[in-house]
C-alpha cells in the first residue's frame, strides 16, 4: 500500500528498531521503511487529532493502516489552534501522535517547538512551497477557492469563469462570513489577488465585493450546503474540495464549480506529529501512507486535492471527482504569511467598513 516503487511486505509485530529511527528526521529509504513498519507495529496505534473519518475520507487510510500494518486508530476532531494548542500544554504527557492543520499553522506548530520531523520516501514529489525543509510539516493535500455556480439560477451566457466576470452579472454572490470563517478570507485574498492585490494588500479584494453591495449582488447567505440545496445561493465562493463534494451531493448536473481563471488561492492542510508522540513510529508510518499513491488517492476520494497529483495515476472514477490540473494555472499558495496574518486580524472590521456598509 506504499508507493509502488517501495514494495513492502507486511510485517509481523516484534521487531526492535534503532535509535535513528525514532528519532528519524532524514528521508526514508526503503530498509528505513521496512524497520519502520516493524517499529511502528510494535506500538499498535496512532491516535490522531483533527483528522475525523467524514473529513478528506480520512475513514479509509485509517481502515487501510490497521488493514495493512494491524494500527488501531482513535481521533479527537479540533481546529488546527487546538490541535497546537493541545501538543503545547500536553508536553511529555501527549494524547495524540498526530495532526492535520492548516498550511498558515505548520510553522506557527514549528515555532511553538511541538513537532519532529520526517521525510516520507516521496518528499521529492512535494513541491518546495507546500512543506517544511526539515519535514517537521508537509501539505497532504490542497484547498483552492472556486466558483460554485447554480446553473438553474444562472443563465449558461452569464456564468462566470473568473473574478473580472463576476463584475458584469446580474446573479448574487456569496462569500460567508468574511472575519470569521477561513474559506471566506480566502475568498477575499483570492479576489485581491485577481485585482492586482496581495497578502498585505487586500483593498482590490475589498473594492470589487464594495462594487457588488453597492449593485445589490453581494449575498449575506452562507454558501452551506443547506442553502445551495435549497436554492438560496447562485454563486458561492467555497474551496474546490466543498463545493465538488456539494455538488455530488446535491445534484451533479444542477451545478458547475470553476477555478477563476485570472487568480485563486490555493491553500491545504498538513500532517504534524507531535514532538512527544506515545507512538511516534505509528505516526511515521501514517505520514509515510498519507503521501503514498493510495493514500493520496484516499483524499481524493473525499475531494481532496492530493498533493502529488500530477504524479498520481488517478482511476477514471476517482479522477472524474476532481478538476482538471489546468484550471489551476493562475491558482497560487499564500507566499507571506506575516502579511496574511496581520491583515487577517483586521478583516472583520475591514469587511464592515469597506463592504458591509454599501450593502442594499
């Protein structure tokens, strides 16, 4: 069940591992991989934070761990400040092994001095902006802010396919609760980004949404999954992964979900394992299938964008979940996070005074 070009055998439980290993912060080679297994099955488990089975399909790695290598598996679903926040004050005493947060929370758990590192033995297929250089986080997979269009509400001659067509409907557009919610910021860094804006500039962002309050298109709705099956959103702003799960749920031919063209965020969450992981090797070993080819075809059967994706050889079925890669063209991760950060603190207010206020 690990990438193809590293057959495994499965092991029996009982063989000792060194130290470097369980210390491990360098790339796995395929005999680490083998002592690994074998360590990481002489602890038996991995208990894991923010990484519930209904979330990415994370159900079927956990099934495919215990299937392969015998792991049992417990998760304590939390957002990804609890999940730092827990590896913080646990300290020596930790509960969890392992954590799934977001990309803006891989360095802050860095810097709080909560995780180890390790490489799985596909790092080289990580891109260089969606991981750490030491491994202490790397991105599983990715989130990127779409359109999510009703097509019945829509006519097919006015559906937009990037931030400059939003400005020339006559549909509403929802964001949800910008200053609250992170799909909703990004929704707006991704519209400032379309409007020559940036991390530390969102005023384009807030002007073209200022624009569409003024025309009376900005709707107040959450883009849900309630709302948009009881027709109440025409556009929404959600993640690629949201909105094609929606989709499929409600009714796959009632609506479209588009990359915009000219600019989108593309941002993800990362495994981080905890520095004093009662089962730090199970934790390993559960990074290492995470980013293998089955386990990143997992998360692409819960929508999730996998991060080796243009390295994956994808089933019909599955790849028919997905977006094709070249609606990501002008897609682009968060690249100062600092920036982000601050204007972020700022965002609620931000949105009352510069949007909210020309609503009609």
């Amino acid at each position: 069940m690990l990438p193809r070009r590293l057959p495994l055998p499965r092991l029996a439980l009982g063989c000792a591992l060194g130290a470097t290993l369980m210390a491990g912060s360098v790339q796995a080679e395929p005999s680490d991989l083998t002592a690994l297994i074998e360590a990481a099955q002489q602890e038996g488990r991995v208990d894991s934070v923010g990484m519930p089975d209904s979330w990415a399909n994370w159900k079927d790695t956990w099934q495919d761990l215990k299937t392969e290598y015998g792991l049992e598996h417990m998760d304590t679903d939390m957002s990804s400040a609890q999940e730092v926040a827990k590896f913080k004050a646990e300290g020596e005493n930790a509960t969890a092994d392992i954590g799934d947060v977001g990309f803006a929370f891989g360095p802050i758990a860095v810097e709080q001095g909560v995780t180890q590192p390790y490489k799985p033995s596909t790092w080289e297929e990580i891109p260089d902006w969606a991981k750490d250089e030491d491994g202490h986080w790397m991105l599983g997979y990715t989130g990127t802010i779409s359109f999510m269009i009703n097509k019945e509400l829509v006519p097919e001659d006015q559906r937009p396919g990037s931030f400059a067509d939003l400005r020339e409907g006559d549909y509403r557009v929802s964001t949800g609760a910008v200053g609250q919610a992170s799909q909703a910021n990004n929704a707006l860094l991704a519209a400032a980004y379309a409007n020559g804006g940036s991390e530390a500039d969102l005023s384009p962002g807030y002007e073209m949404f200022a624009e569409l309050a003024r025309q009376g298109r900005l709707s107040l709705a959450e883009p849900s999954i309630a709302n948009l099956e009881k027709g109440e959103i025409e556009v929404g702003l959600l993640w690629d992964f949201n909105a094609l799960n929606y989709r499929d749920q409600i009714d796959r031919d009632a609506f479209e979900v588009v990359i915009p063209s000219d600019a989108s965020v593309t941002s993800g969450y990362a495994t981080i394992i905890n520095r004093h992981a009662a089962h730090p090797n199970a934790a390993k070993l559960a990074r290492e299938f995470i980013l293998s080819d089955q386990g990143q075809l997992n998360l692409a059967e819960g929508y999730a964008r996998p991060i080796r994706a243009e390295h994956l050889e994808m089933p019909d079925e599955i790849a028919d979940k997905l977006l094709p890669n070249e609606q990501y063209a002008n897609a682009r991760p968060i690249q100062d996070f600092a920036a982000w950060e601050q204007s972020a603190r700022e965002l609620p207010r931000q949105w009352q005074s510069q949007v909210l206020i020309h609503q009609q």
